[in-house]
C-alpha cells in the first residue's frame, strides 16, 4: 500500500527571526523543553495528594512480638493542591515542594524522603491529577476561548476545536481540515501496523511455526519497527501461553494423582477378590456329602468374611467410579482450555481481518483527502499564519513562535496572528508583563 508523502512544515518568519537572533532563547527553550509532556506538572495543575504510614500492629505471629507491618491513611495530610505561580505546592508540615516541570516519580520520592525526615516514620503517596487547565484560542478563529487540554494535543489541533479561521475562503480552514486527515492517516497506519503484528503472530501460533513481519508491515513501518511489533507480540503470547499451559499442566497433574489412586483401589478390589475366591475354595473343602460330617461352624465363619469382603469390594468398585468421574472432568476442562484457545484464535483472526480491511480503506481515504487539500493549496500551502504560544513558566510567562505542530500545555494560549500584521501583539520571545 502506498502513502502519500506529506509536506515539510516550515518556520514560520517569526520563528525563523528567533533561531537568527537568539531572542528571548532561554525562555523558548524551557517553554518548549522535553520536560513538558503530559508526564509533568505544569502551573495550575489541581492535584489530590493522599499520604499513608507505615504501622507495626500486633499480629498473629509465632511469637508475642509478632507485628503486622500495614498502611493506614493519613486523612489530616490528604487533600487538593494546586500548583501556584511559582510553580510550588505548600504542604502542611512538610512545606513547599517544587512540582512544576517535575514527574511524577521526582516529585513522590522527595515526597517520601521528606515524609520520613518530618514525621520519622515510612510513608508512602499518591499523586492525583483531578484537573487542568484548558488551553485557549484567542485570534481570528471562529469559535476563540478555552478548550480542554488532552494528551498529546498540537497547536493546529486546538486551532480546529475553535472552529478554524472566521473567513471561510481563508487557507487556515483547508489546512486544518488536511492537518486533521493526515493525523487520521497517521493514527490509522498506527492502529494498521498494530493489527497486521497480531494478525501475523495469530497465524503462525494456529500454524505451529515462528512468525514472520508480513510483507504489508515491513512496507508501512519498515523491517526494524516491524520485527519489534513481531517481538512485542511473541513476548505477550509467550505470557499467554505460560499462563495457559501451566493451568492445563495443574489439571494434568491433578489427572495423574487420581490415575495412581485408582489404580491403588483397583489392586485393593483384585486383593479382595482374591480373598473371597479363597474363603469360597474352603467352603468348598468344608463342605462333605454327608451334611453330618460338614464343618457348619467354620463354613459359617467363612460365608461372613466373605460378606464382609464383598461389602468391602463394593466400597472400593464406588471410590473406583466416583474417582474415575473425576479424572473424566478434569481431561474435560483441560482440553476445553485448548478448544477454547484454539476457536478464540480463529475468531480473533476473522474479527482482525475485517478490522484490517476497513483500517485500510481508512487510511487511503485519509491520505487521498490530504493529499488533495494540499494540492489544492499549491506549494504555500503547507505554512499557515504566525502562530504565537503564551505559556506560564516559574520565570513568568513567556511569548514564543510556535508551528501547527507545536505540542501544547495546560494552560498555553495559542494565539493566532494574520500575516503580514503583528496585531500590536508582544515580540516573539519577550516576556509578557
């Protein structure tokens, strides 16, 4: 399948100004730092931070000094914080803790260490996001405000959620609308490459064989990325079947053990068996033609251990089913979980063909759409308006250029500027007072 070759974004004039002259550099930098992905806290963040200690109780040990090492929940700590300006959070008895542009993992172990330096107990912490600030559109857009913030999101996505430029003939609304069909054709090749990795390592499990990248996905996502879906998709089925035969090695297990007890109750019958034909071979030599000579006492003796035995075999013949009926459900479930797997199998094959075919058609339809958006522009039309971002730091706020595809903050403001006027708007760079 091919895919339509996207065009290179450009600079826009204000940030291409920037990299020039160095304006403003540091403030950039920081705004546009890797240190502000989602997996940080930004300015304004309300956060629901629950502490837990450390108790030593009581317990039901071997000895009387037997503890109980658990958790219980400090509620007089637990509450909703907000990140303030600074970028801080103040925290009763434990003080104000730095958490803007942190992760969460940075900010929970100094909060543990700080924890137990306060209190002189272990504790332990949950770090919540409840919730964030939305990020704004201010400009010539038709629907300008506050939109809420969400993984991942760029500047033209946030431009789209305004509704794209007031003027219907303006080349920001086509672009948003092939920006948006080239991220559906992005999202789609990824969803495809997921699929045709399953697909591939599904078949190859039914056949018995080693899977293979299949042609398709080797042409999507190349050789390397492909044989890592491969992998990634051998590692979860290899969990899988750990799991799945140690379940069916317990039943096999549980079959065996009763095997051997059956057949220890089986030696049990044909012992007693034995016992029975015996005492019935001396009945038979007790026994004389002339009832007078008959040892009726020990014949006697004899007909009640044979009762007794055959009572005993009875016994052992119904431990001998009941035991068998067991072993008869077990072999059941055990290969029930190998039908089982093996129909899933088949049903999940069916069920990502179709999911492959229409992810396709997807993608083509994606792509043909972009594709002749952007042809429709001409060669300018991959540039769209100066895009300004105002983004909240611990310095202050800060004013740099930004592109559709800058990724955005809680809070930024993405301000949209017409080109060939600066809308008496700050120099990119600057500090917004």
């Amino acid at each position: 399948m091919s895919f339509i070759r996207k065009p290179v974004l450009h600079l826009s004039a204000a940030m291409l100004a920037l990299s020039i002259l160095g304006l403003g550099a540091s403030a950039a930098e920081q705004a546009q730092s890797p240190d502000d992905a989602l997996s940080t806290y930004t300015i304004g963040d309300r956060l629901k931070i629950s502490f837990f200690e450390e108790l030593d109780l009581p317990g039901g040990g071997e000895t009387a000094s037997a503890a109980v090492r658990t958790l219980y929940h400090r509620i007089d700590l637990t509450a909703e914080y907000s990140v303030a300006a600074d970028g801080t959070v103040d925290l009763p008895r434990l003080g104000r803790l730095v958490l803007a542009g942190r992760t969460s993992e940075e900010v929970r172990e100094e909060l543990l260490a700080r924890y137990e330096e306060r209190m002189g107990r272990a504790g332990d912490a949950h770090i919540a996001i409840v919730e964030r600030q939305p990020v704004y559109v201010v400009g010539p857009v038709r629907q300008p405000g506050a939109f809420r913030f969400t993984e991942g999101m760029v500047a033209i996505q946030a431009i789209a959620l305004a509704g794209g430029t007031e003027g219907g003939r303006d080349r920001l609304d086509p672009l948003v609308r092939a920006r948006q069909e080239t991220e559906r054709s992005d999202q789609g090749s990824t969803k495809l490459a997921g699929l045709l990795a399953r697909h591939a390592y599904l078949e190859a499990e039914q056949d018995g064989r080693t899977p293979v990248a299949p042609p398709d996905l080797v042409n999507l996502i190349g050789p390397t990325e492909a044989d890592r879906l491969i992998a990634a998709e051998m590692r979860a089925g290899a969990t899988a079947s750990s799991a799945r035969q140690s379940e069916i090695r317990a039943y096999e297990s549980t079959i065996a053990a009763a095997e051997r007890e059956v057949a220890s109750v089986e030696e049990s019958a044909v012992r007693i068996s034995r016992e029975i034909d015996a005492r019935l071979t001396m009945i038979g030599h007790a026994t004389q033609p002339d009832p007078r000579l008959t040892d009726k006492q020990t014949v006697g003796r004899l007909r009640s251990e044979i009762a007794s035995l055959e009572l005993q075999r009875q016994q052992l013949q119904g431990e001998i089913q009941k035991i068998s009926q067991a072993i008869a459900r077990d072999a059941a479930a055990r290969d029930r979980i190998r039908l089982d797997h093996g129909a899933a199998t088949a049903r999940e094959l069916i069920a990502i063909a179709g999911e492959i075919l229409a992810t396709k058609q997807s993608v083509v339809s994606a792509e043909g759409l972009a594709g002749s958006i952007y042809g429709a522009l001409g060669p300018a039309g991959s540039e769209i308006s100066d895009i300004e971002i105002v983004r909240s730091t611990r310095a202050g706020p800060v004013t740099f250029a930004g592109t559709e595809t800058t990724a955005l903050r809680p809070g930024d403001v993405v301000r949209i500027r017409q080109a060939g006027s600066d809308m008496g708007l700050p120099r990119t760079g600057s500090v917004v007072q």
